[in-house]
C-alpha cells in the first residue's frame, strides 16, 4: 500500500493526521508531490514507519533548508521517477499543466502523481493521475489524501 499527499502547506495537524493514518495503514511508502513548505515540517513526517518521497512545489521557497531538513528522509527535487510494484510512477507538483499531461500522454509512466491545484482529481485511463486534493484544508476546507495499492491500482480517498 502506498500513501499519497501534496500540499500540506505546515498545516501540523493536518500532517499530524495524515502520518497516523499512513502508520496505522501499514503503507510501504508515502509519495509527497510538493508544497511541504517549511523545514519544521519535519518533525511530523519524521514519525512515518515507512519510505518517504517527496518533490518540490511552487511554495517551497526555502529549497536548501527543507534538503537539509529532510536528508535523513529523503532528497527533495523537482520531479521523480521511481518504480513500484513493477509499475513506473512520476512525482510532480504540477504546476505546468501543460507537462503533466504530456506525461500522461507519454506511455511511459503506470502513474502520475501530482498536486498544486489543491483539488482531489484521479483521472483513470492508460496511465492513472491522480491529484490527492490538499492535505492543509486550505482553499478547498477538505482535507485529504489517497491510498494506492500498487499491484491492482485501486484506490481509496481519506479524509483527514
């Protein structure tokens, strides 16, 4: 089981929430498409009993303090590549939506996970985006975040 969240935006107890529902899930991983925003934030995901990746968002202005943050968590950069499960994913923000939907047009990724518009979006189709909504509650007032099993790619969204 994978754990998906973007835009916390320091919300701490959003985070907070969140980190409990991925540890009480048992998820393998947690996948962050940006917008964590402060180095603080940390001291949350740092309860996570599993693999975090993260990529930066629009709002992360203080890339060198969150790298240095999160070091003994993960490397912070703009887009990732991983594989999971025997199916490739693709981590951005998604600030161009233009990109993001090339990559989906690409053939190349099972997956693409994405944030920045705050609003939960999982397109289906030959590669499955999904857009986790926000996880700060922010400009939506939903909080939430979605649960992927790798193998069969279902999904389940949570509110935090």
């Amino acid at each position: 089981m994978i754990g998906i969240i973007a835009d916390t935006h320091d919300n701490m107890e959003a985070i907070n929430n969140a980190v409990n529902i991925f540890n009480q899930n048992n998820v393998d991983m947690v996948l962050h498409a940006g917008d964590l925003v402060a180095p603080f934030t940390v001291n949350e995901f740092s309860r996570l009993e599993n693999k975090f990746v993260a990529v930066f968002g629009n709002n992360d202005g203080e890339r060198e303090g969150l790298r240095k943050a999160y070091q003994d968590l993960c490397f912070i950069e703009d887009f990732k590549e991983i594989e999971i499960a025997d199916k490739k994913f693709a981590i951005i923000h998604g600030t161009n939506e233009l990109l993001v939907d090339a990559l989906s047009k690409s053939g190349k990724y099972d997956v693409i996970i994405r944030g920045h518009t705050h609003k939960l979006d999982i397109k289906e189709g030959k590669t499955l985006v999904i857009n986790p909504g926000e996880a700060c509650g922010y400009v939506t007032g939903d909080k939430t975040l979605v649960l992927l099993e790798p193998q069969t790619l279902k999904h389940q969204v949570v509110k935090l």
